[in-house]
C-alpha cells in the first residue's frame, strides 16, 4: 500500500480532467458561435406527393430585408447561415420559399439570442395549377375531381356537389348560430386529382381544408353510379368514407346531393379542425348537427364530441367532473 | 274667446280619420325588387320599410340554383299568406324577389345577402330557402327566422325562486330560433301551377271570387293595403288608388295548400307574440316545427297552479323530446316524424324539463307551507305593511289571546278577520296576496334535489357548450347550493358567451 499513486493511475487522472477540459472548451466554442453564427435549416416538400423540391429559392427575411438565401438540393434541403446579434433575445423572421412552379409559401422563424428555435423547418409547396383552391386556413372543405366514365365528361359535377354541401350542411349549422368567421366554405377545385384514393387526407392538408371530397362516375345498369370518398387532413378516418348513390342522371341537379353519411363525414372531420383551432363549443355543436343528419350516433361522432368536450371550461359545472 | 273655441265636431272627424288612417295601414305588404333594395344597401342607405308596423315581415325569395322560377313564386305565395290570413293588428310584410342568387358583381352567398337585409331592416321575422328538382319531384326547404330582438322580448320565460333559495328566477328562450319549418315534396309539374297560383294571387278582381275579371294587379315597388275581408278573400288597394279583390287560400290548392302551412306557422308565432295564442303545429310541417310549438306549449305551463297540470303540459311535453321515453317516429296526432336523433334545439328541453321539475317542488313546498299554521311574528313582519294595518290590528288583538298558540292558519285569519267587521276582498287580497308571496318567498327545494337538477343541467350544458340559458340557471343552482367555484365558473362563461354574441 502507498500514498503516491502509481505513473498509470496519475494518466487516467490527467487524461480525465484533460477529456472534461475538451468538453468545457467545446460547449463555451459552441455557445460563443451559436450568438455570432448559426444555420437556418430545413427541407421542402411538395404539399401532394410529399417529394423533395429540387431548387427551390428559400430567403430569410428581417423587417423585408433578406439577410440570407439558399438553393434547395436533391434532397430538398436547404441551410442558411444566420449572423444576428444576441440581443434583442427574441425576434421574428421570416422564411420564405419559392419554385416557378409552385406557389411561394412564407413562414415566421422565432430566434432565441440569434438562434432559431426550430432545428428544421419544414414547408409545403403547393403546385401552381392548384393556387386557386388555396383558401383561407383551417375553414373550408374542398371538392376536388369527379372522374368520368371513360370518354365521357361529367359537367360542372365538383360545383354543383359544392353548392348542394353549403346549402344542405351551413343552413344546419346556422341554427347553431355559429360564428359566421368560422362557418366552413364549401368550394370545387376540379383540378384536384388524387392519383390514389388513399391520397385525399394529403390533398385536405395541402389544400389546408377539413375535408376533401372526390369521387368517380360509372355507367350503371340504366344511368349512372356516382361514387364519392370522403377524406379528412387530421387522419380521423381509416381511410375515404365511401358512399354510393345509384342510378343517377347526371343532368338532374339531384347528382349533386350527396346522402346522411357522407354529410355526416364531413361534419366530424370539420368537428376536428374546429376542435384543432380550440373552437371546443363549435366542435361539439358540429358533432351534435352530424348525429342530427345521420338520426343517430357514430363511434367517431361520440369520440370527436369527448375529446371536444372534455376540454370545455363547462365540465369544471359536472360534480366530479374536474376543477 | 273664439282662440280657445274647439269644435266637437272637428275633433270628432279628426279622431275618425285617425283612426280610418290606422286601419288602412295596420296591413300594408309591398313587393320589393331585390337588386335595387341590395344596391342602396351598399351605398349605405337604410330605408326601413313599415317603421309603423308592429310586426315586420321579411318573405325572401327561394334560392332557385337549377333555375326552376319558383324562387320568387314560392315566396310570394307565402308573403301573401302571411298579410291576407294574419290575425295580429298591425303587420307590414315585405315580399323580397329576385337578386339573391351569387353574382359575378356580388359573389355573396344567398344566406349572406339574407343575412344582411335582415339584420340592416330589422325584421321580427323572416322565412327563406331554397327550391331544388330532384329526380322526379321538387324539393323545397323553407326556413322561419325570429330576430334574436323578438326571441328576448317575446319568446322568453322565467320561473322566478323564493328568497329563501337566494332569488332569481331560471330562464328560457326559444330554441331553436331559426328553423327549419318544412321540406315538401311535390311532383315535378307541381312548378307550373305554383308559378300560376303566384300570378294570379296578384291579379285583383272585380268581386270576391275566382270567375270575377281581374281590374289591377299587384306591381313591385307598390305598397298596398287591406281594405276589407270577406271568408278567404281581402279587399287589397293599391297605393296611387285602383283596388281588388284577391285571395291565397281560395286560388292555392293541393300541394299549394301544404305550403301555406309554413306562412301559417309563421303567422302563429306573431299571433302567439301579441296574444299569447299558438296554433298546432300541422300535417305538413317538420319536426322542428313541431318541437318549436311543444316548446313554447310546456314554457307556458310552468307558471300552473296545479303541480299534475305542470306534470302533464311542461314536463310531460319536454320529456317526449329528451330521456329515455324521448318519443320517435311519427306524431300521434300530425303524423310529423318526430326522427330519433337529438332533439331540435339542443339540449334546450332538458332545460325547459329541469324548470318544470322546478316548478313541480315548488308548488309541492308552497302547498305544504300553506298546509301548516304560519308563525305569528312572521306574518307580522313580512305582510303587515301599511297596507293592512287594519287586518293586522285584528290579528294583533287575536293573538295576544292567553290560548293563541303561536301560529295561525290562513282560513282561522279569515274567520277572525270577517268576525271583525273586515271587508272580505281586503282580507282576500291579503290572504291571495301578500301573504301568499311572503310564504312562497319562505319556502326551499331539498338541497339534494336541487344538487341533482344542477348535475343533469350540467351534463346538458357539455352537450350544448353555447346555450347561454342552460349556464345561469346553473349559476342559480350553484348560488343557492352555496358552490362558490361553480358559480363563479358559470357566470364566467356567460359573460365569454356573452362576448362571443355578435
């Protein structure tokens, strides 16, 4: 036994404070740079298909100033190198994303001491032809395309689909009195063409709607079959709701009306955009409308209506039922 | 002296004109072209039609997307129902055609332009909407809109509480107040003799029947006039002089006929408004209709005296809406699907339901306070005001008996009271009075009943979050059971609702 420790037992002692002394240096290196320098990074997608945008110009902006660009590579990629002060600790940009094909799309990038809170940023670029069904966020429910039966053409079938949905479904909601700034607006985009039914939930959200509508025409035993899949952007549903109306005669105005299950589809996914906006009042009132149009409950009504009202101030009212 | 000399004479045959004045424009509709009505709009200039009406009717012409030219057929055929059939004492209808269709120049929907002609007019109210061709037939929705004004000031109830459970009164309103009165079927040549019936409810004529040649017509942008009434038929003038006869009933037939319903339900919501009167709902209108009518029917009933007629007209009729013996399938007595889903208007029968279990424990309280010898010094300090001092002075003098025991019954107050010489209405108006407030006031609901009302308004209140009526019956609830952090909640969502309201 001795005092003095051994040559190998100093080297470990050395090598440790050595290794911890790296570590220091590393984090207060890091710290210093992430006041002077950092990187505004991310990718962009194409809002349908969900691929890379290949040279997209992405622009950072303070006050309409850029201080800062980048070219998306293969990947969709893009970083920017960010030199902003420390101070003020808090401040907004904005991150701006354009493609000669698409149409451009902006976002605010918050900074802490100079660093954007994000480690990525991930945009949607929506394609040009569809700019005319981009509304307004979080309001609307959107018609897309009704495909013919082959060599055929279906006359204005999405619009007149979309009027008989804002009459049959506003005027029910309108006895709720809902807010006229939330009511949703129920408009066509023929252009909008999923190339696979499973893809309509994709096409909701990139056309940031509740619910996107299409469907397909075929020749019947005498007129014709109109199919219409309902989907919705927060992936309530398995998959597209599916309804059938027979026997259809496609220049009767009646096409257009679609049944109880499909209004009622429609009305949950709305339920869930609302509940997503905190509107937990208007979310239960659309669930309540939906089980009037169908005359009876569904597992999703019952479980969109719980998850709305659970999160009302008012079930602090329940005895039992929360603070 | 000859300054000051009024003639009685004049003053009769002012009062008369007054009057002839009166009566000619207590009914007076006009045919209003909707473009130019929504191009002065725009401009900023409100020109309310009727200001002297007490009921102001707004008929708007059917939306029409496929084009069928009912749009403007239907609504006249109401607007004139409602002007020739009213039975209220003064009614302007205004008969809105054409012009609500979006345009290229005006995208705004149909209910938007409704929406705004309403709100900028003020309208009691309003009956809509829309016309489709279906396969073979027609469809044809029509709405009835109170103005929220006339849902607070006419369609509004309250159950007024004792002191003793803290005041206040449990309140209700109308719900739904837009309703959607009727969806008729009709075939599909129905269209031309309902565009026919429109035409030639315009046309009037010489005498009061079909086969009369027609004099005048009906023009837009006239106002006219009721002169006189004759079975179905109305002497209509026009303004500028020519005048008729015309009539809805006797030239709307069959299908036309079931429409009239709508402008009749309509015209029963104003008579109810001025008389307390209401119609039954009929054959062919919709289960909103129906509950609409059933509702006001059990508001009206919690005031009864009588605990098995509360049961029976309040209860009884808000129950056939919600709870498990909720009724379905088609009514009784109209044949109306009464459907199986939730009940019209929310969750506003377990309201009207709760305010009639109120009303029942009530009455049971008040008929057991009553049953019982009152305490002495109670009466004296809660009735025997100034009013009274005679009375009292009697029952003073009665009581200081050596044998009184304290308490008295209301019939031993009227044997004393009459064996003093008091008159039997003063004793009366004391008993039915003053004295029968002061024991409503005294009486109070078992706590764990009242607890219970509360947990099943509550569990409606998630069910229908903005019904404003349902939360402060809650906070009435909450104040008398003492729960300060419930109350306090539900006052609070009020106000956010009240907040909300546009």
């Amino acid at each position: 036994m001795t005092l003095v420790p051994s040559f190998c037992n100093l080297l470990k002692l050395c090598r440790g404070i050595a290794g911890h002394i790296v570590v220091a240096l590393a984090l207060f290196t890091q710290a210093t740079l992430a006041a002077a320098d950092s990187l505004a990074a991310g990718k962009i997608l194409h809002a349908i298909s969900g691929n890379p945008v290949i040279g997209a110009s992405v622009t950072l902006q303070k006050s309409g100033q850029t201080i800062g660009s980048a070219i998306t590579d293969t990947g969709g990629v893009f970083s920017i190198p960010l030199n902003l002060p420390p101070s003020p600790r808090h401040q907004t940009l904005t991150l701006r994303a354009a493609h000669g094909n698409f149409v451009p799309v902006s976002v605010p990038v918050q900074t802490d001491r100079g660093t954007p809170t994000e480690t990525i940023y991930k945009l949607t670029l929506l394609p040009k032809e569809l700019a005319g069904c981009l509304g307004e966020t979080g309001k609307k429910v959107v018609v897309g395309h009704i495909r013919p039966p082959l060599g055929e053409t279906v006359a204005d079938l999405p619009s007149r689909i979309a009027e008989a949905l804002q009459f049959d479904l506003l005027t029910r909601l309108q006895e709720k009195h809902l807010n006229s700034e939330v009511q949703p607006i129920f408009e066509a985009c023929a252009g909008a063409e999923p190339k696979s039914i499973m893809h309509g939930g994709q096409w909701a959200r990139a056309l940031k709607a509740h619910a996107f509508l299409s469907g397909s025409v075929n020749r019947g035993q005498s007129d014709f079959d109109v199919s219409t899949l309902v989907s919705d952007a927060y992936d309530l549903f398995d998959g597209p709701q599916r309804s059938k109306n027979h026997a259809v005669d496609l220049n009767d105005p009646s096409a257009a009306q679609m049944d109880p299950k499909t209004h009622a589809t429609i009305l949950v996914a709305v339920a869930k955009g609302y509940e997503n906006a905190r509107l937990y009042a208007e979310c239960v009132d659309t669930t309540v409308v939906a089980e009037g149009i169908l005359g009876a409950s569904s597992p999703m009504i019952i479980a969109v209506r719980a998850s709305c009202q659970a999160k009302l101030r008012h079930t602090g009212l329940v005895p039992g039922g929360g603070q | 002296m000859m300054a000051n000399y009024r003639c009685p004479f004049r003053t009769i045959v002012a009062a008369f004109a007054c009057t002839l004045m009166f009566s000619v424009w207590a009914i007076a509709g006009i045919d209003v072209r909707l473009p130019q009505e929504l191009n002065l709009l725009e401009q900023g200039v409100s020109k309310p039609h009727f200001p002297w009406a007490k009921y102001r009717v707004a008929v708007f012409s059917f939306e029409d997307p496929h084009g069928t030219g009912l749009g403007d057929a239907i609504a006249n055929i109401l607007a004139k129902r409602m002007l020739f059939d009213s039975t209220v004492s003064s009614i302007g209808v205004v008969n809105f055609q054409s012009g609500l269709s979006p345009t290229k120049e005006d995208s705004s929907s149909y209910f938007d332009k409704v929406e705004k002609l309403i709100q900028d007019q003020g309208f009691l109210i309003s009956l809509w909407g829309r016309v489709l061709p279906l396969e073979n037939e027609l469809s044809i929705d029509a709405f009835v809109q109170l103005s929220d004004e006339a849902t607070v000031k006419r369609f509004s109830w309250r159950l007024e509480l004792p002191e003793a459970m803290g005041g206040g009164a449990l309140v209700a309103r109308l719900r739904p107040n837009r309703i959607r009165a009727q969806n008729l079927r009709t075939p599909k040549d129905e269209a031309v003799r309902l565009r026919n019936t429109s035409r030639n409810i315009q046309g009037l004529r010489r005498s009061p029947t079909v086969a009369a040649p027609i004099e005048a017509s009906i023009r837009p942008d006239t106002v006219y006039v009721l002169k006189e009434r004759q079975n179905s038929w109305v002497r209509v003038q026009l303004k500028g002089g020519a005048s008729g006869w015309t009539s809805v009933g006797a030239q709307c037939l069959n299908y036309c006929a079931r429409l009239l319903e709508v402008a009749d339900f309509a015209s029963g919501l104003l008579k109810y408004a001025e008389r307390g009167e209401l119609n039954d709902a009929t054959d062919y209108l919709s289960a909103e209709a129906l509950a609409v009518e059933e509702q006001i029917k059990a508001l009206d009933s919690l005031n009864l005296r009588n605990i098995e007629d509360i049961q029976k007209r309040s209860l009884g009729r808000a129950l056939r809406w919600v709870g498990p013996d909720r009724w379905t399938g088609p009514d009784k007595w109209t044949k109306i699907d009464r459907g199986s889903g939730p009940a019209p208007g929310g969750s506003a029968f377990t309201n009207v339901a709760i305010m009639a279990r109120t009303a029942m424990a009530l009455q049971k309280a008040y008929k057991r306070a009553v049953a019982h010898p009152l305490p002495w010094p109670i009466i004296r300090k809660r009735v025997c005001t100034s009013n009274f001092s005679n009375l009292c002075r009697v029952l003073e003098r009665f009581t200081n008996n050596s044998t009184f025991s304290g308490h008295l019954r209301t019939e031993e107050m009227a044997d004393v009271a009459i064996n003093a010489g008091i008159r039997p209405k003063e004793i009366q108006k004391f008993i039915r009075g003053e004295l029968a407030k002061a024991i409503f006031n005294s009486i109070s609901i078992n706590r764990d009943t009242v607890t219970q009302y509360a947990t099943e308004l509550a569990r409606a209140s998630l069910h229908d979050p903005n019904n404003i009526d349902i939360l402060k019956n809650l906070a009435v609830f909450f104040r008398f059971l003492e729960d300060r952090r419930r109350y306090q909640l539900a006052e609070s969502i009020v106000e956010e609702l009240k907040r909300k309201q546009p």
